[in-house]
C-alpha cells in the first residue's frame, strides 16, 4: 500500500468509489429492457464496469512494483463486490442473479490487472 497519498492516488481512489457506486445504482433500476442482439450489452457492461474498478483500486493501491498480495485483495474485493452486486439485485423488482455475470466481472478485473501489469513485464525484457 502507498506510504502516502498523493493527489494522483485520491484521484484513482475517487475514481473507484464513483465507480462502485454506479455499479450499485444500475443493479438498482428495476427490470431493464434487454435488447436481443448477437453481442449481449449487458456481458459488455459488466466487463468494463469491473475492469474500471479493479483499475482504479489497483493505481490507488500499487506503488511502482507489483505485490501479489495487494494484488489478491484487490481481486478479493473485486470478486466480493461482485457477489454483492448480484445477492442485491435479488431485492430488485424484475432483476436476477447470474453466476455468468459475476464471472464476467471477474474476467474484467483480471484483464484490468493484466494490463497494468504489461508495462512491468516488458521493463523486465
């Protein structure tokens, strides 16, 4: 975890706190209309939704160098906010749980992190 937070970090801070929160709001809006297309919008949204999180909370919570323990809470809180997402939509008129969609969100915060780690990998070269 950084030391200290800059002005950069709270800004990933905030940007990851806005996005969790617009997670929360959409899975709030009761039986949305599903468009029947080859490409599912809603597969598209939950993976970028996720990976804008995990963004975030990994240029918030990562220095320089990578630790694979920051890493796997990031994951962790990544995958639970998941799960929590889809328990509340059971609370919501006209909504359901899928597992695919949490898998979905999971794929996006790995790929998320993947990214990021792309530039560490190739310094290493």
């Amino acid at each position: 975890m950084p030391k200290k937070f800059t002005k950069e970090k709270v800004f990933y801070a905030i940007m990851a706190l806005i996005v969790a929160i617009l997670i929360f709001l959409v899975s709030n809006i009761p039986s949305p209309t599903q468009e029947i297309t080859r490409f599912n919008l809603s597969t598209i949204y939950h993976f970028g939704v996720f990976f804008m999180l995990t963004f975030f909370l990994t240029l918030t919570l990562v220095n320089k160098k990578f630790n694979n323990k920051i890493l796997l809470i990031i994951m962790l809180v990544s995958l639970i906010y998941a799960i929590s997402d889809e328990f509340h939509q059971l609370f919501v008129m006209g909504r359901f749980t899928s597992i695919s969609d949490v898998l979905t969100d999971i794929t996006g915060s790995l790929f998320s992190i993947l990214i990021l780690k792309i530039p560490e990998k190739l310094n290493k070269l």
